[in-house]
C-alpha cells in the first residue's frame, strides 16, 4: 500500500498494469495518443505485485488492473476511463500533464 500510496501522490498520472493485459495496454496507448506520458506499473514484473493487486482492490478498483491514478485520485479502471473519454470530461483531467 506504501508503494502506491508513494507513486501516486508523487506522480502526475500512473497506470497499475499488468505486462499480458490488453485492456491496460488500450489504456495507456490512449494515454500517450492524449499526448500524456504515464507512468506504468507493472505488478506481475514487481516483487511486491501480489501486495499491491489486493491493496488497489481495498482502494476501490473493480479489477485490479489497469488501475488509473490522475492527481492522486483514483478515476478507476478501462469502462471508468473510456466513459470520462466520450463525455470529454478526461482532457480536461489530463491537460496539466501534457
């Protein structure tokens, strides 16, 4: 929980994701289309991974990955991410960090 509680607050806009999970890989290929530069966590490559899937579930993550922080709030996971995408509301979100 640290360690993402850490990225999070230190970070602009940071994406848990998972190497094999092509739903993360949408997102964060939205991301950089949007002209911003996430930084990507992959759990299943980090030593802590297990820890830190269940503790973005305790944060509120319908699934675990991909899990999207922007200012250190958590928008939530692809449909939370896609909807803010078609009703406009995630450029504005994005626009400090592009």
């Amino acid at each position: 929980m640290d360690k993402i509680t850490r990225l999070v607050s230190e970070k602009g806009v940071v994406i848990f994701s998972k190497s094999s999970c092509c739903l993360c890989y949408a997102v964060i290929i939205l991301f950089q289309e949007l002209g911003v530069n996430p930084v990507v966590c992959e759990i299943d490559q980090d030593p802590e991974g297990r820890e830190m899937e269940k503790a973005l579930t305790r944060l509120g993550c319908n699934a675990p990955v991909p899990a999207v922080f922007i200012a250190g709030k958590l928008v939530g996971s692809t449909n939370e991410v896609m909807s803010l995408h078609l009703s406009g509301s995630l450029i504005p979100l994005l626009k400090p960090y592009q």
